[in-house]
C-alpha cells in the first residue's frame, strides 16, 4: 500500500510537470487583417526596412466594408514641407497559405483607382495591437519587398520590447530597420495637418 502511495504521487507529478510547459506556450494567432484593423483607430508604421521613404506614416482607419478598406495616410517628412494626406482603399485578400474567411493580403490604392502595393501581414501580436507587413508594389511585386513594424500604439519605446518587434527582426532583410513615426516627432512632422493631428490623441494612438 505504501509503495502504490509514493507510485501514485511519483506519476501525478510526471503529468503535471509535463503538462504545466504547454499552458504556458504563446499562443499563435492567425495574421488577419480584418482583426488588426478597426475603424476609428490609428496605426502607426514605427520600422521598416526602406532605406528611403517618409519620415512620419500613420494611417486613420475611416471604415470597412464589403471587403474593403477605406483609411487616409498621413505622410510626412522631416526636411521638406511636403506633408500630405492620401485617401486610400484596401481590397482584402487571402494568400494561398490561408483559406477565405482569413484576410492577411491587403490591395492598396488611391480611392477608385487600381491599387498600387501590396501590403501582407506575416505576423500578428496576440492582443491584435501590432503586426510585421510585408509591401510590395504593384504590378510588379516580385521587384522585392519592405517591412514595416506597424503598431496602434505610437511609442517605440514599448514596441521594441514586444513579439512584433521579434517578428520583425527575423522578417526584415539582414537585418536592416530605421526608425520613422517616432513619438513625439511625428507629431510635429504633420503639423501642416492640425486639423487632423490635433484629433489624435498622441499618448494613445486614438482619435479623440
């Protein structure tokens, strides 16, 4: 009876040791657009890969439907005034990788026009605040690629401890990221569009 006491509790604590790792695992989430994107909120483009390009990009998500995207991207620029706000719409996709009813490619173009870019999420954060994009333009997307750490949060300072930021580095081309979209620089990059900026609330990415 003894022995089949310490059996007993010898085995209980072989399940619980080898089950407790996979409780604890993080949990991978499919990289759909359509759960990252919200209208209403703004998402910021902290890194990316492009050794040239803006200084300051952040897209306003205005709505969604019908498989479509419709948002304005803020661009700006440190050295030049050329400040200016695009309106965009995005048709949603799915690659081969995935089925349907999961929309990580985005079609990117001016409202009514063909779309220019291709813009895919490889990775999704687990509270759906940040992703790693693959864009390419269009039509010829096999030209090479950029990634770009996108976030609704604009501080850098917590992205770059997070998953994303780890997606990133292992995505991004030997390496290779700059910072843009830094907090509260881009603030002042986009002055040029007070009437949209002072809508933002800097301290948490939101309108309002």
């Amino acid at each position: 009876m003894k022995k089949s006491g310490i059996f007993s509790t010898i085995i209980s604590a072989i399940l619980v040791v080898s089950v407790w790792p996979c409780g604890t695992q993080t949990r991978k989430v499919q990289p759909d657009i359509k759960k990252f994107l919200t209208p209403g909120e703004i998402v910021w483009v902290l890194v990316t890969s492009a050794e040239r390009g803006p200084d300051c990009q952040v897209d306003i998500i205005d709505t969604i439907v019908a498989g479509k995207v419709y948002f304005r991207r803020l661009i700006g620029y440190k050295f030049t005034m050329s400040d200016f706000q695009q309106f965009l719409e995005g048709h949603l996709q799915s690659s081969r990788k995935f089925r349907r009813n999961v929309s990580d490619v985005l079609n990117v173009g001016y409202r009514g026009a063909a779309p220019t870019s291709e813009e895919k999420l490889l990775y999704l954060s687990q509270q759906y605040n940040c992703g790693v994009f693959e864009v390419k333009g269009l039509p010829n997307a096999s030209a090479g690629a950029n990634y770009e750490l996108r976030s609704k949060n604009p501080s850098n300072e917590g992205a770059l401890n997070t998953q994303c930021f780890k997606a990133y580095n292992k995505t991004a081309a030997r390496g290779k990221r700059r910072r843009i979209s830094v907090d509260p620089y881009c603030e002042d990059i986009l002055k040029g569009n007070s009437d949209i900026v002072s809508s933002i609330n800097m301290a948490s990415g939101a309108i309002g």
